[in-house]
C-alpha cells in the first residue's frame, strides 16, 4: 500500500509563520518604499480580527500592499531562493528534519500541504526534501506576471482537504489505496486530522493539544 506522509508548515515544520516575513524579505530587495505601507498592513490584519474581510482577502491586500499588485517571475525567482535559504538555515525545527528524515526512509511519499504561497513554498520544499507540494496558488497574468490575487482557495481549514483529495484525485491517487499520515500544529487542519489514518498534533497550541487528547490523536513536540 502506498503511503503519504503530508506535512503542515508555518510551526509544524517551521519555528515561525513564514508569510510576513517573506513579504517584508521581498519588499527589502525589490522595493524597500513599500515597508512604508507596513501600517496599512496591520489595519488589515485588525479588519480580519474583526471579521470584515476573510483570511484569503487578507492575504492578498498584504501581498499587494509589500509585494506590489504584479511581480516578474524573473524578479522572484532569486528573492524566493534567498528566503528558502534562510528559512532552511535559521527556522527549521530538528525535530521535524529528523521526522521527515524518517518518513524519507520507510518509503512515504513526502507531501508539503500548507496556507502559504506556493510562490514561495516550492523553494523551500525542494530544500527539505519533499516530494509535492500543496499550497495557496497565485493568480497568473497573460504577462506571466505573479498577481496580488489568489486562483482558487486559500489552503486552509476545510478548503486544505479539498485541495489535498483534488491533488490525490490528479495524481490518480485513490484514498482506499494510500495510508495517510498527517502532522499540524494547528486546530484548523482538524478536518485534515480526521481524515488522515495516522494524525499527529505536531508542537500543538493549547487549542490543539486538547483537541488532539479530546480525539485520541497522537502529539509530538519538534521544538
């Protein structure tokens, strides 16, 4: 039978959240004016905390706002490849290298599942190791540019086990056929947790913690 082992990433895999930092990380080197919006950027978090906009609309004022309403591939291409270096060197928990080191070994296929952007994922997946990834996906111009506009769902909560049963259902993958382990920190990924065969709450908040003891799921601590 084969197996998957998917993986969250902001704090399952990561010691932090990757999404602002990368935005600020692009603003740096290919327009450092736009930290000047940064205080734009935080009325819009406090407008999702008080449920004017979704998570996805946050997202995507954010990344216009730092990252502007279009970039280049060629423009992003060597700002995501630094970042994904330095996420790689400085915020990668030990214990997750050492989990997927071991998901490698027993012959899993290796799956990156996460809220964030693909425009930035990849790079980082390729640098640990992971076989595919599932993430947020941009909206691509006629231009070829990267737009400020996600395609599709935000790849979080409910819409995350959409997006990993469309991946399975486009690799040919079918769910009687696979065993599935699943590891987040996160209570948001409790569909994903319910589904899976093998779920483990991985350095879970105290939200999750519970949960995962209310449901009999299996907690591990990578940090």
């Amino acid at each position: 039978m084969t197996e998957l082992a998917i993986y969250d990433m902001d704090r399952t895999v990561t010691r932090t959240g990757t999404y602002t930092p990368f935005l600020i990380h692009a603003a740096l080197r290919l327009a450092p004016w736009r930290l000047a919006l940064l205080p734009l950027a935080l009325l819009a978090m406090l407008a999702y905390a008080a449920r004017l906009i979704t998570r996805g609309r946050l997202k995507e004022i954010n990344q216009h706002l730092l990252l502007g309403p279009h970039v280049a591939p060629g423009e992003l291409a060597p700002v995501t490849a630094s970042f994904a270096e330095k996420v790689a060197a400085t915020n990668i928990l030990p214990g997750a290298l050492r989990q997927i080191a071991a998901d490698r070994a027993a012959g899993r296929r290796l799956v990156l599942a996460t809220a964030s952007y693909r425009l930035y994922v990849e790079a980082i997946a390729a640098r640990l190791g992971f076989d595919d990834v599932i993430a947020t996906n941009s909206i691509i111009g006629l231009d070829s540019r990267v737009t400020a506009k996600i395609d599709g769902e935000n790849c979080y909560g409910p819409a995350k086990l959409r997006m990993i049963q469309a991946w399975m259902a486009s690799h040919g993958i079918a769910r009687g056929d696979v065993r599935i382990r699943f590891y987040s920190d996160h209570q948001s990924d409790a569909p994903v947790m319910a589904w899976a065969d093998d779920p483990f709450a991985a350095n879970p908040n105290p939200r999750m913690r519970r949960l995962a003891a209310t449901r009999g799921w299996g907690i591990v601590d990578w940090r």
